[in-house]
C-alpha cells in the first residue's frame, strides 16, 4: 500500500488500540519505504481482562483475523477499494518485554546488520535482549552457552557506543542508516565479505535486500575511510567477555555457568571411558572365550591312538 494509506490507517489503528491497551507503538520503519505490505503493531498491558480479539476486530472493523497467541492478525477493508484488505498485524508482549520489542524490531533490518558486528566478539541480541556467549560452550549447545545480559535498549546503545537519539528517529535514507550501523564501536569491514559470511548471512544476503546491498555495496565503496573512522581492530573477545561480565555485574553467574558444564563434561567424559573401558573388556573376554572353545575343539577332535 502507498504511504499516504498506510499512514492514515496506521493513525487510526494506534488511536483504536489504546483503548484496549495501556501500551501501544509501532516499530520506527526503514527508510526509503515508498510501499507497505502490511501494518505492524506493539501492545501491552491490556485495560479489559481477560482479553479477548474479537474486541479489536470489531474496533478496527476486521472481516476476517487468525489468532495464535500472541500474535494476532486481521484483515481490514482496504479504504475506498472494494474487495481488498489490508493486514494488520498485532503483537501482545509483557509489560517488561515491550521496550525491548518496539526497540529491536525497528528500522528494518538494523539488528541484522549489527548482529553481525557484535557475533564476532561473542555477543548476541534476540528477542529477549542482549546476550553473552561462552566460548567453551558454544561449540556444543548455543542455546546453554548465552548468558543474559540487558533488556534496556538505551543500555545497549550505551554499550556498542550508538548515539541513542539518533537511534530513536527516523532515518532520513538507507545511507544515514548503514553509516549509523558502521558506527557501532565493534564494526570491522572484515565481517562482511562476502565469501566469509556465516550460513544465517548468506541466506539474509538472498533474502533480504538491505542487507547485501550493505555487503556488496556500501562497505566496498567506503572501507579505506571507515577503517579510519569506525573500526577498532584491537579490541578482542575476550576484552569484551571481561567487559561485559564487569559492567552488566554476570561474573559470578559465568563463573557457576561454566563449573557445572565442566563438571558435566568431566561425568560424562568419565561415563564414556568406563563404556569404553568395559567394552574393551567384554572384547578381551570374548576374544578369551574363543581361543579356549578353539582349544578345547581340537582336544576333542584329537584321534586317540590308545
């Protein structure tokens, strides 16, 4: 849809839902939009329990909706062009998960581009909010290596040493948006060549278009200056595991983190050599019992010459 529709119905969809919910917002959008597919929205707190989206439908004048909590959809009558519907698309989130929600859903695909900026010091941002990896244990179970750190939006731009106002405006091009992406202080040119991207950054790169025109593009055409303006290839993972284990005050959930999953690995590397252990066993017993059934078969079959 062009924007001028979007906007209107965008205004009108805020205003409907915020009488349902103490806390409604739409993610900042990219840049450069000149269509929308459909309208995107952040609520919470409802003010009328228990909740139910057949009161939305009927307020945003719905024909049709899918339910999958929490997320919603609804197909609105397109304004003035009988037959067609616009999607509008609801996310309930809780209370303490909203900020985070409208934070990292903005500007588009910001979060992917910087995502692979912080993945080569150990650190990653989902939906939850800004994470730690352990090295030790990544390599085996990614999803027990993170350790969370922050769901503060402002913090986290603190962090990667983004200017939070900028942050918190439209950016008025796709340009202003890479640079501001580049200005994060663990932007290195090198995490963007192509034939070095991780699996996830090469289907982005098919996928989403943003993103390979900052890859193929706009990192090519600058790198000499943002290597002066941007990178600091000093700074290593391990500077940063010690940085934010200080700063986010999670020394001492690290520090347990890793203690039980060495001792697990310890027990189970324990278990694998009693396995082995008596399996090499059982095959020496084995190999016994053959040898004497062997002997004891040509005592028998020995003729007798008494």
């Amino acid at each position: 849809m062009p924007p001028a529709i979007y906007y209107l119905l965008l205004k009108d969809f805020l205003e409907q839902l915020a009488k349902f919910f103490k806390r409604v917002a739409t993610p900042i959008d990219a840049p450069e939009k000149n269509s929308f597919g459909d309208i995107d929205l952040i609520v919470s707190e409802p003010k009328i329990l228990p909740f139910h989206p057949e009161q939305i439908a009927t307020a945003v004048n719905a024909k049709r909706r899918i339910s999958s909590n929490p997320l919603y959809s609804f197909a609105v009558p397109y304004p003035d062009l009988k037959g067609s519907f616009v999607q509008l698309d609801l996310q309930i989130c809780k209370a303490e998960d909203f900020d985070w929600e409208v934070f990292h859903q903005s500007h588009g695909d910001l979060w992917n581009l910087l995502g692979s900026s912080i993945r080569p010091f150990g650190l990653t941002a989902n939906d939850t909010g800004l994470h730690l990896r352990i090295p030790e244990i990544e390599a085996f179970d990614r999803k027990k290596a993170l350790i969370f750190l922050t769901a503060d939006p402002d913090t986290v731009l603190d962090f990667l040493h983004l200017e939070k106002k900028t942050y918190w405006q439209p950016f008025d091009s796709i340009s202003d948006l890479f640079e501001f992406a580049c200005s994060n202080r663990f932007f290195r040119a090198e995490a963007y060549v192509r034939d070095s991207l991780k699996a996830n950054d090469r289907k982005r790169m098919a996928q989403r278009d943003l993103y390979r025109r900052f890859v193929d593009e706009f990192v090519p055409s600058r790198t000499v200056a943002m290597k002066d303006r941007y990178e600091c290839s000093e700074l290593t993972r391990d500077e940063v595991l010690e940085e934010a284990l200080n700063r986010f005050g999670k020394r001492d959930e690290f520090d347990a983190r890793v203690k039980v999953w060495r001792t697990a690995r310890e027990e189970l590397s324990h278990k694998q050599g009693t396995r082995e252990w008596r399996k090499a066993q059982a095959t020496e017993d084995e190999a016994y019992a053959n040898a004497w059934i062997d002997s004891t078969r040509s005592q028998i079959q020995k003729p007798d010459h008494g």
